[in-house]
C-alpha cells in the first residue's frame, strides 16, 4: 500500500521517493506520462507559490519540444519553478514530506493498529477532494469510475492528481467508499524498536514485521536477562586453552 510505504521511509532523499514514486505508478505530469515515471515531486503543504521538485538532475531531462519544435525548459511545461537536487533550497521538501507523514498518516495508521477507523479524518478527505473536482455520481449521471461490487460511482474532474499526499489521502478515500476499509485493521507497528515499520499482519498475534526484526528482539531480551554473559563466561571458562 502506497499509505505503509510512504511511512515507512525513514531516510528523505530524491532515491527514496522516487522509489516510491516509481513503485505506486504516481503521476503529476504530461512528463512523467511521456517517460512512464514521474521526474517532479510537489507536497501539498508546500507555500501559496507552488514549486516542482526535481528528483533527478537537470542534465538528465531529454529535450521537450513545443509544438512549435521549440526547445522548452520544465517550468516552461509545468507552469510552475522547478528546484534540481543542486539548488540549495531543495532539501525543503523532505521537511514538508516528513510533516505530512508525523502529523497526519502516522496518526492515522496508529490508530489503525488499535482497531480503530478515524472516520473524522475520512470525513475531512472527502471534503477536500470535493473541493479540487471530486463529487459521488448519481446513477443518472456519466462517471469516471466505478466499483461494480459496490456500486459506487464518482467523477473525478483533475486529470492527474497534483500532490503525493493526494494520492496516498485518496487510497485511504478509496478504501473506505469502497467499504474495503477493514482491511486497515490488519496494519501493525514492528515492536522491534529500531525498527517500527509498519505492515500488514498475516496473523493476528503478529507483533514484527519480519523474522528478522523478531530475532533481534529475542536475543535483546536474552541478553537483558543477563544469560548471555553468563553463558559467554562459562563458554570462555571450558574452551581456555583454545585462546591461550
């Protein structure tokens, strides 16, 4: 799910998100379409004056004709600045990412892992896409989509979302109009402290996210006892003459 893995990113870089950006197919550009992944990250907590952050370098962008065959520059495509790895102000984005993830998915996922749907936050979602195009069709009326399970239909006037935090806020909207919401009761936080990622359990008394954070935290709360050195003592005691 784009929602774990945009939470699970520990370490901002321009590596890590395109990561993700490649991995949940996230498109914000007619760029991004022509190259089959998206080169632009925008977060929608970003000031008033919208800015395009490049993940990649500059001299990695072919050329962009206009329909003129005129050569034109991304924020010439985009209609927006665009800031490369190399501008100083670029790490900018990385604050407002992490931002949104500790002030609104975290929470939200964290809740989850307690068996708990915030339907507040659901609630303000769908306010907030009603407010950029997005509205429940009747069943009178033609629609973008539709889930034939449910029967719910919407129209979605944006081409392309504009933000990442739109597309992970719209997985979460998904979900829950397609009452396929229970599924995040299955999320868990990793017990294993150093690590804390979190995952979809596959058992209910699942407490790691792998076995091997489930084995660092056994031998943790080995050594805690004291019976690792205890056992490295009497170890060291019988094999003497090895190390002599």
């Amino acid at each position: 799910m784009l929602l774990l893995d945009f939470c699970n990113i520990k370490e901002w870089t321009c590596s890590t998100v395109l990561g993700l950006y490649k991995k949940n197919r996230i498109i914000h550009s007619e760029w991004g379409v022509r190259d089959g992944f998206e080169k632009f990250c925008v977060s929608k907590y970003q000031p008033k004056n919208p800015l395009g952050f490049a993940m990649v370098a500059a001299d990695e962008f072919e050329s962009w004709l206009s329909e003129d065959d005129d050569i034109i520059s991304p924020s010439q495509w985009l209609g927006r600045p665009i800031l490369f790895p190399s501008n100083p102000d670029h790490s900018q984005i990385w604050g407002r990412l992490q931002l949104s993830k500790e002030e609104f998915y975290a929470p939200f996922l964290d809740k989850c892992s307690e068996g708990v749907l915030d339907l507040y936050l659901v609630n303000d979602l769908l306010n907030d896409f009603q407010k950029i195009g997005f509205s429940l069709a009747s069943p009178t009326q033609e629609n973008d989509a539709r889930d034939f399970e449910t029967g719910i239909a919407w129209n979605f006037k944006a081409k392309y979302l504009e933000t990442v935090e739109d597309y992970v806020s719209w997985e979460i909207l998904s979900l829950f109009l397609n009452k396929k919401a229970g599924i995040l009761k299955r999320v868990h936080k990793c017990e294993w402290p150093e690590c804390g990622a979190y995952f979809m359990k596959k058992r209910k008394d699942q407490k790691y996210c792998s076995d091997s954070c489930s084995s660092s935290m056994r031998s943790a709360r080995w050594r805690k006892t004291g019976k690792a050195t205890e056992y490295m003592r009497d170890y060291m005691r019988q094999n003497r003459e090895k190390y002599i």
